[in-house]
C-alpha cells in the first residue's frame, strides 16, 4: 500500500489498485534473492519468469527506475538518478537508458542496459520511450501481480484503491534550473535534498549558491 501510494503521489505516476490483508511471515528472507545489478539479460529475465512475470511485465516493471538515484552500486557517485528528472515518472528513464548523449550524473544500471538490449526485450522498450500512458498501464497490471506473489489469502484481501490520492497528471518542475546545472555536475550536496523531496529552489539560496 505504501509503494502505491508513492507511486500515485509521484508527478505522472499511476493509481494502481491496491489491496490489504496480506498475512505477514514471520520468517527472514533469504539473503541474495534480489536481482543481481551486474547479471546478465537472459538470467534476469529466467529470474522474473520463475516468479510467473515474463518479458513485458519485466520491462514495464523496471521502468520506476525513473524516479530513483543510485547509493549503493557506486557509493562514489551516490545519488546520481537513472534519468534527468528523478522524482518525476515519466519514460525518460527508457530513452535514455539507450542513449549515449546523457547528462553527466545520469547512472545506467549494468542489468537496465543489458535487459534494454535484449531482442524479447527491445521492441517493448523502444515502444514505452514513445507512449507513456502504455507503459502506465502496463506497469500498474504488472505491479499488482508483482504485489500478490506468494499470498495465499486472496479472496480475504480488502481493495482500498479508493483511499489513494488523485494522480498528478502534469507537473512542471519549479527546479528545473538548478536540477539541470546538478546533473551537469556542480552542486554535489543538493543531491541528498533532491532525494528528500524538498523545494531546491529555497535550499539553493539558502546555502548561498548561484546559477552564475
């Protein structure tokens, strides 16, 4: 419920429909289960076909990547989003995931370049670069797949889509100046600020900074 929630309240996101009443386990996961940031295309698609998600889901799936910024893959590039508008959920992760003319900060995950050049993956991918309400809907599809894996109580879960916030359907960043000379590279100590959703424009002035 929570990653619905932020994904809605995140400019351009979706509502996905959301359920409640999942029995919590009571067991750790085990550890190395996630999907390997170095692992190759074909692995990372047998990995998700095990869990039932085939390469559409996959693809459609990894595109909120568009909101993030790395900490752990390369701690000395720590923040660095995987498209030049973090924050914002917009296709702008596909198109330049494959393109070499990127801003300097943007990070391309190993797997996300790899998975982008794969032929049952490609076509799909080309195609959300161009249609963003196409992936929105698939996304939203896949997640409540991905959200109902391993629960063995479906027919006792509550919907509470209703409770979520109306989506953000246009959005103009009132950063855009600033967020552009940052992937530039200047300003290194705005990327923990951009992380926390704050206004950058207020804790530009604040730290004294100038576009200049």
């Amino acid at each position: 419920m929570g990653a619905n929630v932020a994904t809605v309240v995140c400019p351009l996101g979706p509502r996905v429909r959301s359920f409640v009443g999942r029995k919590d386990s009571t067991t750790p996961a085990v550890d190395g289960l996630l999907p390997d940031v170095h692992a190759d295309a074909d692995s990372l698609i047998q990995l998700f076909k095990d869990k039932t998600i085939h390469e559409h889901g996959l693809t459609a799936l990894i595109g909120a990547h568009t909101t993030s910024q790395q900490l752990f893959v390369d701690p000395s590039r720590a923040r660095d989003p995987q498209d030049s508008t973090p924050g914002v959920w917009d296709v702008l992760f596909y198109n330049q995931t494959v393109s070499d003319n990127v801003p300097q900060r943007v990070f391309k995950l190993p797997s996300d370049v790899a998975l982008a050049a794969h032929p049952n993956i490609a076509p799909e991918w080309k195609k959300f670069i161009t249609d963003p309400e196409d992936w929105n809907e698939d996304y939203a599809k896949e997640y409540v797949r991905l959200s109902l894996l391993g629960v063995d109580n479906i027919n006792q879960l509550t919907e509470c889509t209703k409770v979520l916030p109306p989506a953000i359907k246009t959005f103009n960043s009132p950063d855009s100046a600033i967020i552009k000379a940052w992937l530039k590279g200047r300003y290194d100590v705005l990327g923990k600020y951009l992380e926390n959703g704050d206004l950058l424009t207020g804790i530009f002035a604040l730290l004294g900074l100038s576009l200049n």
